[in-house]
C-alpha cells in the first residue's frame, strides 16, 4: 500500500465530498493531502507541488466539475512528462461502460462510484497502488 506519508491531492468542486475523500484517508493512516476546488485549479496544485519540490504521489479526482472535468484534468495529467505515471483515481457517479472505457483510454489507475464505503474506497487505492508499484517494478 502508500507510504503513510503519499502526498494526495483530492479534487473535486463540492468541498463536503473533498471532505469525506480526505477523512476516508486520515482513517487509513494518510494525513498528507492538499485539495483542489476544479481540474484547473489541481493541475495548478500539480504543478505549484513540483516546482516546491512538494510533489503530489496520487490524484483523486471527481469526473464532473466546472472549468476542466477529471476526465479533462486526467489528460492533461497523461500529457506532461511530469506526471504521465502519476496514479489518478476518478470519483465519481458515472459508471455507464462507455464512461469507463473512456476512462481506461485516457490512463485512469483506477476508479470508485459515488457513493463509496471506506472499505470500497480502500481497495480501490490498493488496486492504484499495485498497478503503479508493478510498473515500477517491470
């Protein structure tokens, strides 16, 4: 699993969602994390943490929101050469197949739908983590 000390950084435009991505993480031992209000303002947050030498090591992220959608921000993410093996975990409340694809094809580590249990949420960083650490590994 993540070092308890990963820096996450949680996105999404409803701040009680933030709220309960952050306090899921704090009961699974992760107290550091940084938060973004939009997908513009999370790759700012991105950026800002990689020149302070402050790097975000996971993104979570909810799919809609205004002025860049997760599905956005996670392409953008995909792009840069900063951040294109930077675990990404969507939130969200979309899970047609086609979304999902649509996901899969943009570089998604992973995805949970809204809403979640802590145990749901869990595993699906586990999976996050395991993916990313098998990448590093190959």
């Amino acid at each position: 699993m993540f070092d308890p000390e990963t820096r996450f950084l949680v996105v999404d435009d409803f701040k009680t969602m933030r709220s309960i991505v952050k306090r899921t993480l704090e009961a699974a031992g992760f107290r550091n994390h940084g938060e973004a209000e939009d997908g513009a303002k999370g790759f700012e947050a991105l950026v800002q943490g990689y020149e302070t030498q402050r790097p975000y090591s996971c993104v979570i992220c909810d799919w809609n929101m205004p002025n860049l959608t997760g599905l956005e921000l996670l392409r953008k993410v995909r792009a840069d050469a900063r951040f294109k093996t930077l675990p990404f975990m969507l939130v969200t409340a979309e899970n047609e197949q086609s979304q999902v694809i649509e996901a899969a094809k943009a570089g998604v580590s992973n995805y949970v739908v809204k809403p979640f249990s802590p145990e749901e949420f869990n595993n699906k960083l586990k999976l996050v983590y395991n993916k990313h650490s098998a990448k590093k590994a190959a």
